[in-house]
C-alpha cells in the first residue's frame, strides 16, 4: 500500500474531527476554564479563580437542595419508565390485528419536540381552565379546580407523569427491539419442558433483554438527568427553587443571574457525576453479565 | 481486487476528494469568523437588533429601515435584526462578549448599569441636540439615565395600572378602589369561585417582582436605596408582602398563586375569570380583540391609606455601541427612527405609550382607553439601575414566592433577600 494511505484516512476524517472539536469538544474546554475563572456577565473570563467557584456550590444551600431534586426526578421517571415499558414492549411484541398502526401511534410523540409536548401539558395542567380541571369537575370528582402547578407535591407529580410519559416511547422502542432478536426457538424449548409466561419471562425474556435493558437505563439516565424543557416550561422551578432540576437552576444561575463562574461549575459537576455515573454502571453490570455467562 | 460498482475510487482521486472536503471545512470555518461589516464602494454596513414585542415588530421596523436605506442610498446601509425579548440580553451579552455588538440595539433599560458598567455602551449627551431632546415626554427620557450620563432612549414605554371589569364591580356595588382596603373588598367580595376570582396573582415565571411592586410602591416602600442596599426588611416592604399573603389567604385571589404565570393570568383576565388585573395598556388591545364585548376600565393602582400613588413604570431603551466603527452615521440612523410617524405606528401597532410629545398629542392617545395611562405617567416609577439587577430580581421572586406558597413568612422571606442582596 502507499505510505501516503494514513494521511489520506486522515484528511477523510477532518471534517468529523472539526465538527466535533468546535461543537463537543470547544464547549467543554471553555466551560472547564470557566468554572476556575472569575466570569464576567458576559461570559468573558476575567483571571484564575482557583476553586472559589466550587466551594461557592458547597455553601449554596439551593444547589445542595435541587442536587437532591435532581436524583428523586431522575430515579423516579427513569425506574417508573422502564417498568411501564416493559408490558409496553411485550404487548408490541405480539401478533394482533393492528400492531403496526399501535406501533406507529406510540412513536407520534416522540417525533414532536419535547417543547412542544411540554408547552402542551402547560395548558392541559393550568389550574383554572384546563381539560383535566374541566373533566374532573364535569365528572363532579372535584368541585374546585386542582391547581397542579401551584404547590410543591403535586407539581413534582405532574412533571414526573410528563417525563414519564414523553420517555416511554424510546425505551419501549428500545425494548421491543431487545425482544424481537430472543430465539422463539427458546419459548417453545420452554413450553416443552412446562414453563408458563412468568417462568418464561424470569428465565428468558428478562435475562436476554439485559444488553438491551442496560443501555436504554444509561441513555435514560442521562436525558432524564439533563432534561431542560419539561421542569422549565411547566413552573420554572415556582415555588423558590422547589421543582428545579439541574440544568434549570444552572440556566438561571447563568443567563437570568448572569453568574457564569459557578454556573460553569455546576455543569462541569454534572459532567463528572454522569460519567463516572456511567462508568461505574456500565462496570457493575459487566461484572454481572459475566458471572451470569459462567 | 473485487470490482463493484462502489468499488473504491483511485488514489489519485481519493486523495483530492479528502482534500476537497478538508479545504471545505477550513473554509466555512473561516467564513463563520469574517466580519460582515465590509463596506462595498464607500457604503457603510450597521447593525440594527431589535427585540421583538410581538408578531408586528419585524415588518414595522423593516419598513421603517428599507426607508432610511432608499434615503441614504449609497452612503448607509442598515441591516435589521431581531430576537425574541426573552433572548435580548443573551444575545447582547454573547454578542459584546465577543467584540460584535451589534451598532444599534434595543435593550432593556435596567440592563445600563450592567452593560455601561462594562463600557459596552455609548453616552449619548453630546450627540442629543436641545431640539431633539424637547421632543420627548422628559420623565421617561430620564429613564435611561445612569450616573448623570444619557445611555438610552426610550423606546416600548408602558405604565401599569389596574385593568378591571366594570360590571363585576358594579354588580358588587363597589367603585373603582382607590386604597388597599377598596382593593382587599373588592377582591374577596366580588369572587365567585371557580368561576370568578377577585385579583389576577401570578408568582410563577417573569414578572413576579414587578407584580410584588405594584404593593411595594405603593406603601412608601422601595427595593433598593441610594447606596443599591436592599429596603425589602423595611417596615412598609413587609408590611406589603403580608397585605398579598393575607389577600391570597382570603380568597382575594386563585388560590396557590404560584402555579399561575402572567400568561395565564392575562388569558384567565380576558376569558372573564378574574375581576382584577394589573398591567400596560396592551391590555387594551388584547381584549378588543379576544373578549370585544367585556366592560372594563383601568385607573392607578390602589394605594395604602394616605401614601403617595406610584405607577410601576418600564421602559426599554435604544442605545449604540461604544465600540461601533460608525459612530455618527448610527446617531444619522437612531434620529431617522424617532420622527413621530414612526413611533406613533410603532407605539399603537405594539400597545405601547408614547415616548414623543407630538405623539402624546395625537387624538390616539387623547381616547379614553390611553388618556388615563398617559396621565399615570406623572407619577412614574422606574426600574432602579443596579449591575446585579437581574439577580436582585431573582432573589426579590424567591421571597415572594416562599411567603405566597407558605414556605416561609413574609418577615422571614423579606429578611433573607435582604441577606443576599447585601451580599452581592
């Protein structure tokens, strides 16, 4: 082969190696630096701050506090997500009249923006003249509007079923496509052998959806994780603080407040929580996939 | 070698395909970083942003930019662009962060001390000549003033004043309030809940500061004091947060006040759900043209026996870049836009007040849907100018929204904002 083959190869890959340099990479870099500089309010860095920034989050006790926010929202949709689609995916999974168009139906969502989906439930959830409101008192359920938005409790339960329910078409998506490549030859060796549907779904269906199962909770946990738009257009985290996830609070933080320097940090914290959230998962369920395989 | 037809192509021709594609790249890289600020044949290019108010904005300004570009054809060229409100001070900070700001802006007048501060901003004294100064209503000029500098001129003036309606008020036999307790009977006596609440109390998004003011000011109380140190712990501040508490807890009010933004509160007013609404003239127009046959009047907003009215007032201003190459032909640009045809179609199309005498004159603005604003004008209060004003707004929203929601007391909340905005 000709010596200039590797300088080709890389001429090819140039374009990627840019974009990705600028769009990924570039915005990492200057966050980094950012969050151990002293920021000015627009954005400039203005001089090392060392770790002044960090030890900021330390005394800030609204940041401790939608730290814990974010894990409860996060665990919540992601857990509540995967078990709902669990039964989601099998059910798809079936031969019945219709499965294409109730394919088809459960991707409508997730192919309009989550801005959209959530401007929506803004509406549907408004506390005085909203369809739930309407049905439920027309119903005689209730005879005073719920304002769900109004009050801590049952804020979080909205944007929690919203999150939920704008998750579930990927993962069971994700899912289905997990069950569709187990051998059919499995189920029947176990019909043969007297394995009804539980056995059959302890002893097959879950232990070859495990790959499958692993990463849509990894994909899940970082979207939930760093979902913007659903906490953020329901309340904005109304009342102080309460429903902030995040990345809310770090867009407060930074573009209502103008305080880059501790807003960086922020991201830079959740960057490292995520990946070594990843790692150590992606690690522990290795480990078990292995004894498993033994 | 297998042939297909996607059989690799030759060396020769892989190797000027890669470069293609590399030269490419650097070369849209490059393009993304050129000014666009060349002049072609001795034109000079500005850069006009301008914040969208409403679906109007753009073509009114365009028509208004595509005539100074026909009048000075050849010399200037004035390029307009415009964001959405909530994006301005993104955009104006990424843009002066980066040394493009644009020539000419539209910003919001709370944001001078911020942005002059940051030397982003040019005085505008010397370049005001006595002629075109008299033009202007001078309380609101004075608006864009900071440390005995003009920065800003008026632009999307408004002044809020207590929209309500009429035969709600009437039907409760009660007036129009005129004090606190007017406000708290009228709000508690003429609700008929879930259908009717007495006044619209949005704690929820933007704004929610500027609704707390209305109470604020109108107890003798203020945010800040001459030295930017917070009042909110001040006696009349609290005193105003528990009238809101208790007017909330009363029944004045939707109950749980924080699950309701402005936006909401505006289209539960004009859906005929509420009695009572503070906000700007565009109100006016809104209502006109969703709920035509609701009765409603406006007047200023009820004050706590004995104190002086205030009228929250807010601005925006139009500035120009300190660092702009073409200083004089953007000043050329900024005295073409305030003649008053511009800005009378300008105030009516968006709802806003007039910030020209000339256009305070006309028999537009003398209706009696506007007279009443214009008049609130005399007793004007604007936003104070402060570097971290937007931080004080936050903290300013948190408090409200902890004593309104029960998370804390209003003497508690107050003390903590207090707390913070010293320390910033």
């Amino acid at each position: 082969m000709p010596r200039s083959e590797p300088l080709v190869g890389l001429l090819f890959i140039l374009p990627t190696v840019v974009l990705v340099g600028v769009i990924v990479f570039y915005p990492i870099v200057e966050t980094a630096l950012m969050s151990f500089s002293n920021v000015n309010s627009l954005a400039q860095r203005e001089g090392f701050a060392g770790l002044a920034n960090y030890q900021a989050l330390l005394s800030d006790t609204v940041f401790l506090r939608v730290l814990a926010q974010t894990v409860f929202w996060t665990v919540a949709v992601v857990g509540i997500t995967t078990v709902v689609s669990i039964p989601v995916a099998l059910a798809l999974n079936l031969n019945f009249h219709g499965r294409r168009l109730a394919r088809a139906l459960l991707i409508v969502p997730w192919a309009a923006s989550l801005m959209i989906n959530a401007i929506i439930w803004r509406w549907i959830l408004d506390g005085q003249h909203s369809i739930i409101n309407g049905t439920l008192m027309r119903l005689h359920l209730i005879d005073q509007p719920i304002i769900w938005l109004g009050s801590e409790g049952t804020a979080w339960a909205a944007i929690i079923l919203v999150g939920i329910l704008v998750s579930i078409p990927f993962t069971s998506f994700s899912l289905l496509a997990g069950l569709q490549s187990v051998p059919s030859e499995l189920y029947e060796a176990a019909m043969v052998d007297g394995a009804g549907f539980w056995a059959s779904f302890w002893h097959i269906t879950l232990p070859l959806m495990r790959p499958v199962l692993i990463v849509t909770t990894l994909l899940n946990v970082i979207y939930v994780f760093n979902s913007f738009p659903i906490p953020w257009v329901l309340t904005q985290g109304s009342p102080a603080y309460r429903t902030d996830i995040l990345v809310t609070y770090i867009y407060k933080r930074a573009f209502a407040e103008g305080q880059f320097g501790p807003a960086a940090a922020m991201a830079m914290l959740i960057f490292v929580l995520l990946l070594a959230f990843s790692l150590t998962f992606s690690h522990i369920t290795k480990e078990r996939a292995k004894v498993g395989i033994k | 070698m297998m042939k297909s037809p996607f059989a690799r192509p030759g060396r020769r021709a892989r190797r000027a395909l890669a470069l293609a594609l590399a030269v490419a790249t650097v070369a849209s890289l490059a393009a993304c970083g050129t000014s666009n600020n060349s002049a072609s044949g001795g034109e000079v290019e500005l850069r006009f942003l301008f914040p969208e108010y409403s679906a109007k904005t753009t073509p009114l300004m365009k028509t208004m930019v595509d005539d100074f570009n026909t009048a000075n054809k050849g010399e200037i060229k004035v390029n307009l662009e415009t964001a959405p409100w909530d994006k301005m001070h993104d955009k104006l900070a990424v843009s002066m962060g980066s040394d493009q700001a644009p020539d000419v802006f539209g910003y919001a007048t709370r944001w001078i001390s911020e942005f002059a501060g940051l030397k982003q901003l040019a005085p505008l004294d010397d370049l005001l000549t006595a002629d075109f100064r008299e033009g202007f209503n001078q309380k609101v000029l004075d608006a864009g003033v900071y440390e005995d500098k003009t920065y800003g001129l008026p632009v999307a003036v408004s002044a809020r004043l207590l929209f309500y309606r009429t035969d709600v008020l009437e039907d409760a036999g009660l007036s129009a309030p005129e004090t606190w307790d007017d406000l708290m009977e009228a709000a508690t006596k003429s609700a008929n809940p879930p259908e009717l609440y007495g006044l619209g109390v949005p704690a929820s998004g933007i704004e929610v500061d500027t609704f707390f003011n209305y109470f604020l000011y109108n107890n003798g109380g203020d945010i800040l004091d001459a030295d930017g140190k917070s009042m909110l712990s001040e006696p009349e501040s609290v005193e105003a947060l528990e009238f809101l508490t208790d007017l909330v807890k009363s029944g004045g009010s939707q109950p749980e006040p924080s699950g309701f933004t402005r936006e909401q509160v505006i289209e539960n007013f004009k859906a005929g759900q509420l009695a009572m609404y503070p906000t700007g003239p565009w109100l006016t127009a809104m209502i006109k043209a969703d709920n035509p046959s609701m009765k409603f009047a406006a007047v200023p907003f009820p004050t706590n026996d004995g104190k002086e009215q205030q009228t929250v007032s807010v601005t925006d201003s139009l500035g120009m870049s300190a660092n702009g190459a073409h200083q004089a032909e953007a000043w050329k640009f900024i005295e073409f836009m305030y003649q008053p045809k511009y800005r009378q179609v300008f105030d009516e199309t968006e709802g806003m007040l007039p910030e020209l005498n000339a256009v305070a004159e006309s028999a537009y603005y003398q209706t009696p849907e506007y007279k009443p604003f214009i008049d609130a004008l005399a007793t004007a209060k604007f936003q104070p100018q402060h570097p971290k004003f937007e931080q004080i707004q936050q903290i300013e929203t948190v408090a409200i929204q902890k004593a309104l929601s029960g998370l804390a007391s209003p003497q508690e909340a107050l003390d903590e904002a207090t707390a913070k905005i010293d320390k910033l």
